[in-house]
C-alpha cells in the first residue's frame, strides 16, 4: 500500500516539476480552463437556482386557469362560465380574477394591475410593488394618477409598499379594488379576466380541464404543471443561450486545449525516451501523464466551481444575470437562494477534468511504448 | 557475470536497408571487472551495450545475467531488471532539462516506491560523493560538462545497481575530466560493481584499472585479451 | 515542502473550499426559508402564476398566460417560451391540448 502510495507520490512530484518548467505557458492553460469552468459553472447553477426557485414557489399558483379565448386570443371571460364549470364533479371553487396591464408613459414601464379580494383595499387606494414605487418614488400616502379606459384621469391614494422580499413575483403589481379596476378598464360587471378553478382530487385535474374544454369549447385551461414546466423551459433555454454564445470560446479553447495536452513535441518524446531508458515502465509513463493532466484540469475544475459559487450564490452573478433572468424597466432586485447537489458537481466534473485526463493521456501511448534503445542511438 | 551466447542485432531484417549491427558475439564479462569495448563508430559497440543491458532484445542468442536468461523474459521483468541490476551512462548524458539536479538523480528510483526521504538522502549521498551537492537545486542546464557528467553518473548508481554500462563516456570531457572519470570507475570496481565501457578513447582503454579489452569492428569481436 | 504535498494541500484546500460552499448554500437555504414561505404566500392570496422577470410585453410578464397566437408561441396549445419555440417542437402532450380521450 505505502509503496503504492509512494510511487504515485513520487510520479506526481515529477510531473508537477515537469509543468512547472513551463510555467507561463501551463498557468495560462490553467487560467483560461477555470475560466471556461467558471462560465459552465455559473450558468448550471444559476439556471438550476432559477429552476428550483419557479418550482418551488410557483408550486402556489392556482391549479387550473380557464382563459376565454376569441379568435385566438385572450378575451374577458363571462361569469356565467363559472357557474356551468362550477356543476363539474370535482371542482371545490371557482373564481374570477381581476387582472391587466397598464402602460405608464411618464416611467415608460409597464404595471401589472390586480384585483385581490382578500387584501380588501378601499376605493380610490392601491398597494403598489417595490420596483414601481422605486421608478415612481411612491411612499404610503403618496397619489399615483392613472388615465382611464375613457382618457378621465383617476387618482389613487398609495395605501401600502408590498414586500420587498417578494420583488421577484410582485415588483411590478399594483393591487386596488374591484370597482376601481372596472371603472379604470371599462370591464362589465358580470366579466373576468379569467377563472381560477380548485379540484378536490389533484389527481382529476386533468380530467376536469378535459371536461371544460369539451363543456365550453372557446376557453383554453391552463395547468400548474404546465406553468413550472414552462419556467423550466425558460430558464433551460436561456442558459442554453448563454452555451450557444459561450461555444465558439468553448471550441477555441477545446482546440487550444487539445494541442497542448495531444501534441507530443519532439522533446517530450525525447523525455520519454529517457525515462524508458532508466527504468521507467510504458505504464509508469502513463501514470505521469495522467497526473500531468489531472493536475491541470482538477485544479480548473475546483478554482473555477468555486468563482462560480462565488460570482452567482454571493456576488448575484453580475455576468450572465440579465441574459438568464431577463430585461425590463421594472427590474426585480432580488437575491437567488442557492440550490446545489452533488449531481450537479458530478457533472461538471466528468465533462471538464475527464476528456481533459484523457486527452493527455491517450497521445502519449504510443510515445511510451517506444523502445528504450532509442535513446542510446542519439 | 553476464554471457552472452551467439547474439545478433540486425536491423531492419529482410528489407532492403537491412543492417547488421551485431554478428555472432559470445562474450563473457567478469563480475566486479571492468571490460571495455573498443572499436570505431559504427562497430556495433552501442548496440551490444543496449541488447546487454536489457534495452533492447537480440535478433537471435541468448543473455544470461547470472545464469537466469533475460532475452526472453516479458518486457515488464526485462524493465525491472534493468532498472535495478543496470546503471547507464549515456553519451549525451540525456538529463531532463529544466529539472532540478537532485530530482534527475531520483528519477530513475521514482517507479521502485521507496520512501521519499530515504531516496532523497542516497541522491544527497550520491551528489555529495562528486562534490555536486552545493548544485542539488540547480536546473541541469547550468551545469558545466564535467558537472553534468556526473550527475549522469550519480543518476546510474541512484538504485545501487550491480552493473555500471557506459557508452563513450570521455566523447565531451578533456584529458583531465577524463581520468577522473577513470579514477571514479576504479572505486566503483574497488566496490565490487561490474563495469562496462564502450570507448575508442586511449585514456579509457589504456588505463591500468581495465581489466579486459574487446575490439569490435563491423558488429563483431576481433580478439580479446587482458590490457 | 515537497512538490505534491504542496499540491495535494492545494487541492484539499480547494475541495474544503466547495464543501465551505455547499454549507454555505445550505446555510443561506435556511436562511431564505421564511422568505421563500413569504413568496408561496404571497403567490397563493395574490393567485399569482408569474413570475415579475420581463415586465414590458404580455408574452414576457405572464408567459404562462398569453394567447394563443403571441408572436414567440410555436403552436396554440404551447406556452411561450421564447427563443426555444423558433428551434424545437413543444412536448406532444402540450400540442394535443385537454381534449378528452374519444
């Protein structure tokens, strides 16, 4: 065992004492490598953070939506449809919800408003996102004038701030009344932008969505599922976006990495040879060459996971942010909790420090197997 | 002792460019004696010390390495055996550029997985005996021709090995480096160590040390006998 | 200090360094629980199905709920997901939409 270890010692000894030779030239390899893990890094792991956070909190959202649709597009959707869905075995409770957008030209952003029963506001006062009363420096008592559906300006009092911590769902939200949201948009009484419906069974919701799609068959139902599998779409695509940028610099650094671990020059031939010539075994020379690249791709693989944590976990990953989250005026500050495992890491690693390994190991096979008399005829 | 019986070296067999570089050699070498080849380039000395030293295989013949046949041994035996029973001295030296001088002394030692700090004394031990010590941490490449010769030699003898083979071991050094060398190769035959030399240089074969002289011209023995 | 030691230390210190990380990640989890029950909550009472991430187009602020023709859709019965949809088909089960079986 200790002779096992010994030996492996001691090849690793030389093989360090071997890069270090050329050192500018191996800690550039070993810069841009960690580099290109960082890169892959920061975008698993923020991809992967985003992923789990939608799961997560959108695990929340209403189970089944009902849009009306009309000519292929999102309409008011009457509240007489509730009534009919409502009779479906299975469903517990429908709502109609109250939502829309409005564009303000003074910030040139775009409000999300909503009408939440359960909050309760009065008349003529609103609850406003953090990021809105950001760009519009609103504060409890301040007056936000809206125009209406008709061009009557409508003033509101700002009766609250809602949490910053929730900024990444509501930044942009305005919350008011039921009444004002209908007098603002002209929407009738007996209207809705759409239906929330609750299933008993989780298991039916699938079947109920079937049944209302058959029952009335110009609405569109939207399942949760469907919604955390969209955000995980979203976010897979946007960090394949970022590879897709990354990959010319990828493939740059794949052939740079590929000539300086593959090329055998004639001195390191030469090297070999001499090893040979001493004693040194084909296998003993393989070993050498396995530490030589494992010592440059382990050494990118742990500095560059570790930027990577740093950049995207602790420094909110001021690089690839706005490519993975999005762009908007209304920008959501928010900090990503971090969601690591092994898996993840596991990953990384077979596709940085393994080809890498092997890359440095393969051309050296047939170097290794020359004989050692070689040497004594130069 | 080492024989060899009948042994061929030819190269390149049945092509055109065929060449024999060894023909018919049966030699027996004395153990702690020191046998040296002579002849000119081209004679075969080089390839009789590879194929001796376990280097290279014969075309045909056998070696017997203390009555234990070694020609026909599986590559991995021939290596080990080379590694401990050999110690060689090239004539370009072939130390590993930018290497420190201790670590090429260790190098050859590094596949036996001894403990590190009992092989970095014998190295020490080593380069201290040639007066190299106060350059243990130079690179190789600042050493003068007479340093770099012997930390070649201090190389060879790192796995105290029973033979020492050196091929044209005087070709880079002047008459003085020269019979230092050979007064080195006394003490190691005054150690007991085998000793084999490939040298057309007069200092080498003419010196009082030698025990025994072969000519070598066109890949086969001329005639042997005591210097 | 021999060569390796100072490398294996190296990379021990590395390794402990990721391993500092995955605490920390743990730690910062914790950390973030209440603020994450806040968000469920808040998603919950608000009935909220989107996230507030690109609030200027209606595809982009609720990509879960636009129509069925909005200008990144690749199929009516699709949701958003913008740029995929230009490159790859949605999953089969989304195409078919939530007709029942016949």
């Amino acid at each position: 065992m200790s002779y096992l270890v010994n030996k492996q010692r001691n090849i690793l000894d030389f093989a360090l004492s071997s890069l270090l030779r050329r050192k500018g030239k191996n800690l550039a390899l070993v810069a841009v490598y960690t580099l290109v893990v960082f890169a892959l890094a920061s975008v698993m792991f923020f991809a992967a953070a985003l992923k789990k956070e939608a799961s997560l909190v959108l695990s929340a959202t209403p189970e089944l939506i009902v849009q009306k649709m009309v000519a292929g597009r999102h309409d008011l959707i009457p509240m007489s449809y509730a009534e009919k869905i409502r009779k479906i075995r299975g469903v517990t409770a429908v709502e109609g919800r109250l939502w829309g957008y409005y564009y303000d030209p003074l910030v040139r952003a775009n409000y999300t408003l909503l009408v939440n029963e359960k909050t309760a506001l009065p008349e003529k006062t609103i609850a406003v996102g953090a990021g809105i009363a950001r760009v519009r420096s609103a504060y409890r008592g301040s007056t936000m004038n809206f125009s209406s559906y008709e061009g009557k300006p409508m003033l509101f009092q700002v009766r609250g701030i809602l949490s910053q911590e929730s900024e990444l769902l509501s930044a942009d939200l305005i919350l008011l009344s039921a009444t004002d949201f209908r007098r603002l948009f002209g929407v009738p009484e007996d209207y809705a932008t759409d239906l929330t419906v609750q299933v008993r069974n989780k298991k039916e919701v699938a079947t109920v969505a079937a049944k209302i799609q058959q029952m009335l068959p110009d609405t569109r139902p939207i399942l949760r599922d469907e919604i955390i599998r969209t955000y995980e779409a979203v976010f897979d695509w946007r960090a394949g976006i970022v590879i897709v940028v990354l990959l010319g610099a990828l493939l740059a650094f794949l052939i740079f990495a590929w000539d300086k671990a593959a090329g055998l020059s004639a001195e390191e031939r030469r090297e070999i040879g001499i090893l040979k010539a001493i004693g040194w075994e084909t296998s003993d020379v393989l070993q050498l060459k396995f530490w030589e690249g494992l010592t440059v791709s382990l050494t990118a693989f742990l500095l560059g996971t570790i930027f990577a944590y740093v950049h995207v976990f602790l420094a909110a990953a001021p690089l690839f942010a706005t490519v993975i989250k999005g762009w908007s005026i209304l920008y959501p500050n928010f900090r990503l909790t971090p969601f690591l495992n092994v898996f993840q890491i596991a990953v990384l690693f077979f596709f940085t420090v393994v080809p890498y390994t092997v890359a440095t190991i393969i051309p050296s096979w047939r170097a290794a197997t020359i004989d050692p008399d070689q040497v004594m005829r130069t | 002792m080492i024989e060899l019986q009948h042994i061929f070296k030819i190269f390149n067999a049945g092509k055109p460019n065929e060449h024999v570089a060894v023909e018919d050699v049966s030699l027996t070498i004395e153990a702690a004696k020191i046998t040296v080849l002579r002849g000119p380039s081209g004679s075969g000395k080089t390839t009789l010390l590879s194929v001796l030293g376990c280097m290279a295989r014969p075309t045909s013949g056998r070696i017997l390495l203390q009555n234990r046949e070694v020609t026909s041994l599986p590559s991995r035996f021939r290596t080990e055996i080379r590694r401990k029973t050999f110690g060689f001295i090239f004539q370009q030296y072939h130390l590993l550029q930018g290497i420190s001088v201790l670590e090429n002394v260790m190098l050859p030692a590094y596949p036996n997985g001894d403990s590190f700090a009992q092989l970095k004394q014998q190295a020490e031990k080593l380069l201290d005996l040639f007066g190299l010590l106060p350059k243990a941490a130079s690179k190789v490449e600042w050493l003068s021709g007479g340093e770099a010769q012997r930390t070649a030699i201090a190389r060879a003898l790192v796995n105290n090995p029973a033979v020492i083979i050196a091929d044209e071991p005087t070709a880079h050094l002047d008459t003085k480096l020269s019979r230092e060398l050979m007064e080195i190769v006394a003490k190691f035959k005054a150690e007991g160590k085998t000793i084999l030399i490939a040298s057309h240089d007069p200092i080498v074969h003419e010196s009082p040390v030698v025990d025994q002289v072969v000519d070598m011209r066109d890949g086969k023995l001329m005639d042997s006998g005591a210097a | 200090m021999r060569k390796s030691s100072i490398f294996i230390s190296f990379i021990l210190g590395c390794t402990l360094t990721l391993g500092l990380a995955f605490l920390d990640a743990l730690f910062q989890k914790a950390g973030d629980l209440p603020l994450l029950r806040q968000e469920i909550k808040v998603v919950e009472t608000l009935q909220l199905t989107d996230f507030c991430l690109a609030t200027e187009a209606r595809h982009t602020r609720h990509p879960s709920q636009s129509d069925w023709h909005s200008p990144f859709q690749s199929h009516p019965g699709a949701l958003d997901h913008f740029p995929s949809g230009a490159i790859i088909q949605p999953p089969e089960r989304i195409i078919k939409g939530h007709e029942l079986p016949r």
